[in-house]
C-alpha cells in the first residue's frame, strides 16, 4: 500500500514539474527573439541612484565608483543613505566627491531605501545594495524598459570573483534564476526586484507608500505591491551587476533563511488575493505557483530520501543473503513511474542547457561539469532542509534580518 502512495505522489510530483517545464520551454521559444531587446527611448528621464549601507566600509567606495562609472545621457544624482553604521562606512562615503551622504538611526535597510526616496529628485530611482557593482552599460540597458504601465525594471545579478565552491554554485543558481526571471516577464509575474539593482518609477513608490519597513524581504514584497495595483515588472537580461556572495554555509543558511521568511511574509499579506480573476497574474498563478513550490520542495526532499533509503535497504539484504546487488538482470521492464520521472528530468536538463545556451550570449562562462553536479546532486538538496527550518523560526517567530 505504501509503495502504491509513493507511486501516485512521484507522479504527481513528475507532472507537476513537467507542466511547468514545458511551458517554460514554450515561452522562452515564443519570446526568444525579444529576449534581449532593448526598447527605444527617445528621451532619458532624470535619475537618482540611492545606495542603503549598514556596516560596509570594505565595499562602499567600490560599489560608489562602479555607480558612478555607470554611462548615462543624463547627470545621475547619487545618494549613500548610511543606516546608523558601527564602522567607518559613513566617514569613507562622505570624503567621495559629486555624492550626497546621509546618515540615520539604523532601523533596516528598508527604511534607509525610504529615507533616500525622500531625498531624491529623479524620476526614476535606481536603488543598488552596498556590496555591488553595475557594470558600466546597467542604466543603458535597464532605462528604456519604462514604458506605459512599467513601474520598475531588473537586472542579471551575478557573483563576484566566485572562487570558493560554494561561491561558484550561488552563481550558477543566479544564472539559472536570472533567466527564469525573464521568462516570467512574459506571464507579468516578475515576483522580486533584487536588492543589488532595480529601478522604480518614483513616483509610484511614493504613491504606494514606499517600501515595507516590516517585511524582511523589501525587494520581494514591493514586487507583489506593484503587480497588485497592476503594474508592470521588466527584466533586462543583459544588464549585469555583480554582488558578493555567502563566503560560507553558516553565512548562506543565515541569507536563505531571511529569503523564505520575507517570501512566507508577503505571501500571507497578498493571500486573500488567491485566484483572484481581477488580479489574474498573481492570483491564478503567482500565489498557486508559490503554494505549489512550497509543497513540492518538500515532497521532492522526501521521495530523494525514500528512493535512497529503499536502496539502501536493498544493498543492505543483498549483502546479509551474499548476492551480488549490482548483478541485475536486464530483463527487468521499469515502470511507468520510472519513464515519467525520466522524462520529467530529462525536460529539466533540456531547460537548463536553453538556460546557459542563452546566458552565454551575454558572456557568462559555461559551468563546469563538476561544479553542476555538485549543484544538482547536493546543493539543491539543502534548499528544503532550509525551507524547513525557515518555516519553524517563522512560526516560532525566531528570525532576525
């Protein structure tokens, strides 16, 4: 009976990431063209660029002088919001030339990103974390997205100098979630504008309140404020920042912890929007989509966990009886489970290999073999391990930005 459970939940699993496959698969064929299009702007707004910083004096002068090497037709205001930092970050902000340098009481990277809004005068605010550098085209590449009903536009956030293991893995996961990002452009569900650049109309901002000084994850939260009152998110592939990553996984665990719980705040905000005909976008798929991931990060740890057990559990017998277990006839006709689970993989590796076929037309370096297995095989895995204890501090209420 149990085997037939675990049957029927591996084919629910199987199908639910076929579904989604193919229609990723379908859309990035559909729009492949556009993919990297730029759209015409005949007339550059004015902008102003805020950069929050809390404690980070090893890296705000490099992320001002990448902000400032960035080209645009236009002066870019540039403005270092300082949230009440310990270090010398606001006394190294304040000696750069041709920048405004605040300092506040620190109450949360939200509320510096506020505090700089108020500041500035630009019609387009580009907000950009203090441990990351555009590269030089960024406000070339992103701008020209805000057309009609856009309020804000992404970009490709990528690792900088990634050389340890865990460094290179963080950045084949952002390219692998840089182009997912732009597929979903394509069904208006763009559901987080990254901290380490992305660009709002402010007025909007203004309009809608500003960004939420509550929810652990402002980038993700003002993403599903703004498709709410439908707006449009845009994704420029091709405009690249490059930010510092978790050097360890104490470091890592900390950062996806904050992730999920950010994700499980928003979504309890916007849940009385679920399948909501007015709001079709987020609430026929954005918030099923997030219900569904959830549960399949989950199911899927478990199923890895039980086919590795059972196998265990056969190698283990096979060895008590004194038989070969690796002696198996090839006569043996796998299931139809099998052939689905295969096919759903199979699918996955074919979205992955579109994923870098296309990354690499914007100069990323093909991963290496080993690197992606060690992603596939060990990396992914620990996501639902976290998302776990990620759910237990969100209930318990134990979490901290």
């Amino acid at each position: 009976m149990a085997d037939i459970i675990i049957d029927i939940i591996n084919s629910i699993f199987a199908l639910s990431g076929i579904y989604f496959t193919v229609l990723f698969i379908f859309l990035f064929f559909h729009h492949e063209k556009k993919f990297f299009k730029t759209p015409r702007m005949e007339k550059f707004p004015s902008i102003s660029i805020i950069i929050p910083a809390f404690n980070e004096q090893s890296t705000i002068a490099s992320t001002i002088k990448a902000v400032k090497a960035m080209t645009y037709p236009k002066r870019k205001e540039i403005i270092v919001v300082d949230d009440g930092s310990k270090d010398n970050t606001f006394q190294i902000a304040k000696k750069i030339k041709g920048i405004k340098v605040f300092t506040k009481k620190n109450n949360g990277k939200a509320s510096a990103l506020n505090f700089g809004l108020k500041k500035a005068t630009g019609e387009i605010v580009v907000c950009v974390d203090s441990d990351s550098y555009p590269e030089k085209n960024a406000l070339l590449k992103t701008v020209p997205f805000f057309q009609k009903d856009v309020a804000a536009v992404t970009s490709t956030v990528l690792i900088k100098d990634a050389k340890k293991m865990i460094e290179k893995l963080q950045d084949l996961e952002y390219t692998i979630i840089a182009w997912s990002r732009k597929i979903m452009e394509y069904l208006e569900c763009i559901y987080v504008t990254p901290g380490p650049m992305s660009l709002y109309k402010r007025k909007i901002l203004l309009d809608l309140g500003g960004f939420d000084e509550k929810n652990i994850t402002e980038d993700i939260e003002i993403a599903w404020r703004l498709l709410k009152n439908k707006y449009k998110i845009k994704m420029a592939l091709d405009a690249k920042v490059y930010t510092h990553a978790p050097k360890n996984l104490s470091i890592w665990w900390h950062q996806r912890i904050r992730w999920n719980i950010g994700g499980m705040q928003t979504f309890l905000k916007y849940i009385d929007l679920f399948f909501s005909k007015d709001i079709r976008n987020m609430g026929m798929l954005l918030l099923p989509l997030f219900s569904i991931s959830y549960v399949l990060n989950f199911v899927g740890f478990g199923l890895t966990g039980y086919i590795i057990s059972k196998g265990l559990q056969y190698l283990a017998g096979a060895y008590m009886f004194g038989f070969n277990p690796f002696n198996i006839s090839l006569s043996i006709i796998p299931d139809m489970f099998f052939f689905l689970a295969f096919f759903s993989f199979s699918l996955a590796m074919l979205l992955i290999k579109l994923n870098f076929d296309t990354m690499k037309k914007v100069g990323i370096v093909p991963v290496k073999v080993l690197d992606f297995l060690v992603y596939l095989f060990i990396y992914i895995l620990l996501s639902p391990l976290n998302l776990l204890d990620s759910t237990i501090r969100f209930l318990t209420g134990k979490y901290r930005w």
